[in-house]
C-alpha cells in the first residue's frame, strides 16, 4: 500500500528566494526534509486489523509512522501531537466532517506533520496548527464556521495546493506566524478574508487564485517583509489587498489586481514595494495614507516601479508615454485632506502574462 514522504519544501525553489531593497531584506527560508520511515496504519477498507476511526489510529501511532485512511465520511475532531503523515486514498472522497459539535476538525499540537488528501467540513476552524516545519496540501476545506486553516505561532510550514472555499470567515488567517509558504492555493468565496495576517513576518504568498471574498488579502499589525507574489488577486467585495498598521517592507510583485469591488491595492504604511503588477478594472486601482504622526512614513514611501495600469493615459496618448503614472494618496484622513503623490516612474505598455 502507499506510503508518502513528508516533504517540507517540496521542489517549491521559489519558496526561498530573497528580494532585497535599500530597507529590508526579504528571505523565505526552504524547510528541511523529513521522510516518514515508520510504519503504517490503515484505517477504514477491509484489510485486517484496519482501525474504525482516524483518532485511534494517530493515538496508536508513533513519531514518523503513516496514518492512511481509506475513502469514506469520518464523523470526528482530530487531535495531532506527534509527528506523522495523515494521508488520506482521495480528497474528493475521504472527507472528516466536524459533526458541528467542537471547534475543530483537526488540531496540530506536533511539528513534522503531513496532512494531505482530504475534505474537511462542519466545525469550527477546519484546521487549527500550533506546529512548525509541516505541510498541508491537497485538501479540500469547506464549510466551516470561522477560518479554513489557522496558524497560532506557527513557523516554517508550507500550505499547498488545497481548495480552500465558502467558509463563512476566513481562507487562511496567520497570527504570529513566520517563513511560512502559501503556495498554488485557491481560495474563494468567504465573508472575511482570502488570506489574513497579524505579527506575521516573511512568509511567502505565491502563485495562489484568491477571489470573491470580502477582502482578498489582509495584513494587520506588524506583518512586515512578507513576499505577495504571481497571485490572481480578483472579484473582492471589498479590498484586493490592504496593508495595514505597521506592516512595513512587504514585496508585492508580478500579481494580477483585476476586478475588485473597492480598491485593488491600498497601503496605510510605508516602505512597500509594488512592482510589475498589472492593475485592471479595478473600481480604483489604488490608494494610500501616510499617517502624519509617523515621520518615518512621511519619509519613506512605497515604491512603484513598473505596474501595467489599464488607466494610465500613456496608453492612448503616446506624448504621455514618457510620463509617470501618477499615484495619489493622502496625508489625513478628515478635513481637509491633504493630497500626497507617489510615481511609478516606469509603467507597464502592456499587461504582463501572470
């Protein structure tokens, strides 16, 4: 039968690039690698001494061994704390229901854990994860009360490749988390936000679908030197992406802002880097605020550099080609606001194919 390698940092090489401008560095490390040598315990299908239920099966197991479930409708809440694979035959078909009687479906407390190929409905938080250098890919989640996946000071884990959909807050919420990857995701349809981050530092969000939530991405409270890159960031309700209270040095870079709702990109801080982006029928590609008790941020704008902007009208007027894009923000937020300018000094003829 299969047994699976939990591999953490799975040819994702662009996981670990580095950005570096004049204020920060950016630097997403690679996790390392850690094969699952154990053994196996099945659960479900008909072999002998196949266990009924997943949590008997994870409490019999042991650091390093293979839980695999065979297909079927599991009605638990699952508690992880020590290191395995959970794998499961098919995530279309092996689904863990929450039963809609705890808070989660499934609870990480261990580092080095796997959790791949399942659907995951009917609780609270289908994932909850207090655990670093872990994996979570190739899952559907969906239906659940507040957030897809939650990471509570988790670091240096990879989600990857799940479909993330209508839970009714969040697709993924970081709180404290740092060097995580959020890679080739889609995540779509949920009240809140696509993605959320607080306190979290340099993760790296990549080559993700987020659309039709109420806002896509947001960083709140000190989520600094993060990389947002190669996503489709489309159809919010609300904001694309909203940078927030003292989430400085983020790279935000080759994205795709297309037809949100509010705007596509609003920045409140400072040190940003936006660069080759295209911005396209968004209600209003962007805006900033520069908080005027923060000398810092009067000094150090973001920088814009390249972005195709479908408004700009160096498009249709080739005299204005030479010209900037001109990005207006301002320095209050009451009356009288007082208008402040950014450029990007270099704009885009053409939409760049992301």
């Amino acid at each position: 039968m299969k047994k699976r390698f939990l591999v953490i940092g799975i040819n994702l090489l662009f996981v670990c690039m580095s950005f570096t401008s004049s204020s920060a560095v950016y630097n997403v490390k690679k996790s390392s690698m850690l094969v699952s040598n154990g053994n196996t315990l099945y659960v479900g299908g008909t072999g002998p001494g196949n266990y009924s239920k997943i949590q008997d099966a994870i409490d019999d197991a042991n650091s390093n061994d293979t839980v695999f479930v065979y297909n079927g409708t599991y009605y638990e809440n699952l508690f992880v704390n020590k290191s395995i694979c959970l794998i499961g035959e098919d995530r279309n078909t092996t689904i863990i229901n929450g039963n809609w009687n705890k808070v989660f479906v499934l609870r990480i407390e261990a580092d080095y854990v796997e959790v791949s190929g399942f659907t995951m409905i009917n609780s609270g938080d289908a994932i909850e994860m207090w655990s670093n250098h872990s994996s979570i890919n190739d899952n559907i989640i969906t239906n659940n009360v507040w957030n897809g996946i939650y990471l509570y000071k988790s670091h240096d884990t990879i989600i990857f490749k799940n479909n993330i959909a209508n839970n009714s807050g969040r697709g993924i919420s970081l709180l404290g988390s740092n060097n995580n990857a959020i890679i080739e995701n889609e995540i779509k349809k949920h009240s809140w936000e696509g993605i959320r981050l607080e306190y979290s530092i340099c993760n790296n969000i990549s080559r993700n679908v987020i659309s039709d939530n109420t806002d896509n991405i947001f960083f709140h409270f000190f989520s600094s030197g993060n990389i947002i890159r190669k996503n489709i960031i489309s159809n919010s309700r609300q904001w694309g992406m909203l940078i927030m209270y003292g989430s400085d040095n983020n790279t935000i870079c080759s994205n795709t802002f297309a037809n949100n709702e509010g705007c596509g990109l609003y920045l409140e801080t400072s040190g940003n880097i936006v660069y080759h982006n295209n911005f396209i029928n968004n209600k209003a590609h962007h805006a900033f605020f520069v908080r005027i008790t923060r000398i810092t941020t009067i000094i150090n704008f973001n920088k814009w550099d390249g972005n195709y902007w479908d408004n700009w009208i160096g498009l249709e007027q080739p005299f204005f080609s030479r010209f900037p894009k001109i990005i207006i923000g301002h320095l209050t937020r009451g009356r009288p606001k007082i208008p402040v300018f950014n450029f990007d000094w270099h704009p885009a003829k053409e939409p760049y194919d992301i």
